[in-house]
C-alpha cells in the first residue's frame, strides 16, 4: 500500500486551448476536472496500476468535498484532515503544441491544532504502508521543517519516505534523511544553487543531495530523461514520446512508477518504471494518469552509461 501525504491539495480544472491569446476570447476544445496537488496525483496513478493506495490530506469547503468525491469515485481511499478553510482551486490552460500555462491559489491557512491532526492521521494511517509519500508546496500556517518532522516522525515509526517538494521544505527535510527525493531539474538547480546546464550537472548536483542526506535521488530531467543516484551508482532513463498532450502529473506519475515497481527498493528497474510512467502521462490529457495498458516499456532506455556531456534542453537557470 502506498500512502501519500498532500498537504496543500486542490481541485484542478484544465482547459484545452488551440492558442493562449492575451486580452482575447478563447474557446476550449476540452476540459476536465480532477482532484489535484502531487499526493493525490500519486494516489491516482496508484490506483490507475490497480495498487491500493490512501491519501491523507486536508480539505475543506465546497471544493474540498468535491476533491473527495472524485478520489472516492476513482476508487482511492481518502483520510481526510477537516480544516475550517476551503481547498484550493486551480486552472491549467492546455495549448496544441504542449505549453501549459497554470494558475495556483494558495489555499487555506492551517491552524495548529489542524497543523497537528494532519501529523497524526499520518501516523493512523501508516501501518500497512510500504512507502509514504509526501509530496507538494505546504500551505499557509506549516512551517518550512514541517516535513522534516514527518519524515523523523514516519522513520521512527519504521516507514520508507518518499519526498517531493522544494526550496526550504526539501532542505530542511533532507537532514532526516529521506529514502528517496524527487526533484526536477529546476528545483534541483535551486537546491544546490547553480545553473544546471548539462546531464553531467545534474548528476553532481544530485550528489550533493545525497550529501545532505538524501538516500536516493529520483530527478526529472524534462525532455531529456530522467535521473537516479544512490548508493550503488548513477542511472540515465528515457522513452520515447510521440504527441504531447498534457505534463501535469507527469512526475507524480513517475514517483508512483518508482514506488510501485518490483519490491519497491528502487534500483533501475525502479527508474524505468518511472519513466514509463512518466512518458505514458503526458500523452494524455489534462491529468489523468496512465493505466497498465497505456505503458509502452518497449519504448523505454535505461543505462548506467550516463550522457554526461548531453546539453540539457531545458537547461535550469
């Protein structure tokens, strides 16, 4: 069972757009609505494997409600925190040829005692799980070391951590030495402090991670592929990718593929399974997440002969 921790989730609205023209009206040529925020998103793609997986996360408000009805349909068990504000609503316009424009509210305000009962439900709820999955921004009123204290709190407890997140709250976390951490390319550039400009960077800099604590580190290199470093070495992943409809959840996507896959132990088999994941996820629209029959592994790379000279198209600045 995989248990994610979404302590900023949302309800997601993503509109199909020919073109995004400022000032103008734009008609849609699709639209979905999806519960959102990484955790969930992780949840889903669970799910979407046929895994069993449940998600703790505060929700408040119309929209919070919504986002538990729709989990609920999909068939992911929810462990919801009530808080006295309402759950986010975000928007993400999709063009034709792959940009993706969003627009992010910030969400409720936790209270402490509302601080403190997102803790403990965790701890409820994490007794059969393989892995917990923390992921996303934290909302108003959660303090930068509030994941740190979930991940000294889940270790004690016996449980494997998974981390998605940045800035302060990656950080400050990784001193309690996280399983596995997953950045993209931006977020590791922040973290280290240093434009990342070609593969070779990004392998450095996830060394660095490793050195502040972090057992592992998945990154998402964009187009280029995907990245793991741990202990037994360094391990380059990509696929190929036809028509790309849609990124969001894409790496939420990935993270679940890494979790899910074999034992759960990480490895290159792990990293291809996140890739597989990953490359099936933007080939789809808005956010839905891929199931079994959507995976191409055929199309999938994975070597530990890193491209280390590779320029990155998407270098991070």
């Amino acid at each position: 069972m995989i248990l994610t921790v979404t302590p900023n989730p949302s309800l997601d609205r993503t509109y199909e757009v020919p073109s995004l023209d400022r000032g103008e009206v734009i008609r849609a040529t699709g639209e979905r609505m999806d519960p959102g925020g990484k955790g969930v998103n992780v949840s889903r793609a669970v799910a979407a494997a046929g895994r069993r997986t449940v998600a703790v996360l505060p929700l408040g408000g119309a929209p919070g409600a919504l986002v538990a009805d729709l989990l609920d349909a999909q068939g992911i068990e929810v462990a919801p925190v009530p808080v006295a504000g309402a759950t986010r609503s975000n928007i993400a316009l999709a063009e034709a040829d792959g940009v993706l424009t969003k627009i992010n509210a910030p969400g409720p305000e936790l209270s402490d005692a509302e601080r403190e009962l997102l803790l403990e439900t965790v701890r409820r709820q994490s007794a059969d799980a393989d892995w917990i999955a923390c992921c996303g921004s934290l909302p108003r009123g959660l303090a930068p070391s509030w994941y740190a204290e979930l991940v000294a709190r889940a270790h004690a407890a016996g449980a494997r951590i998974a981390l998605d997140t940045s800035g302060p709250a990656l950080l400050q976390a990784l001193r309690e030495r996280p399983e596995v951490v997953k950045p993209n390319v931006e977020e590791l550039a922040e973290a280290v402090g240093r434009p990342l400009a070609t593969v070779g960077d990004a392998v450095k800099a996830a060394e660095e991670l490793r050195g502040m604590g972090a057992r592992a580190v998945l990154a998402s290199l964009g187009a280029d592929g995907q990245l793991l470093v741990d202990d037994a070495g360094a391990w380059f992943g990509s696929a190929r990718v036809d028509v790309v409809r849609s990124n969001v959840g894409a790496g939420d996507s990935s993270l679940a593929g890494f979790l899910i896959a074999g034992g759960g132990g990480g490895g290159p088999e792990a990293l291809a399974s996140a890739v597989a994941h990953g490359a099936a996820a933007v080939q789809l629209p808005g956010s839905v997440m891929p199931r079994p029959g959507d995976l191409d592994p055929a199309a999938v790379t994975v070597t530990a002969e890193v491209p280390v000279d590779r320029v990155l198209q998407e270098p991070a600045s």
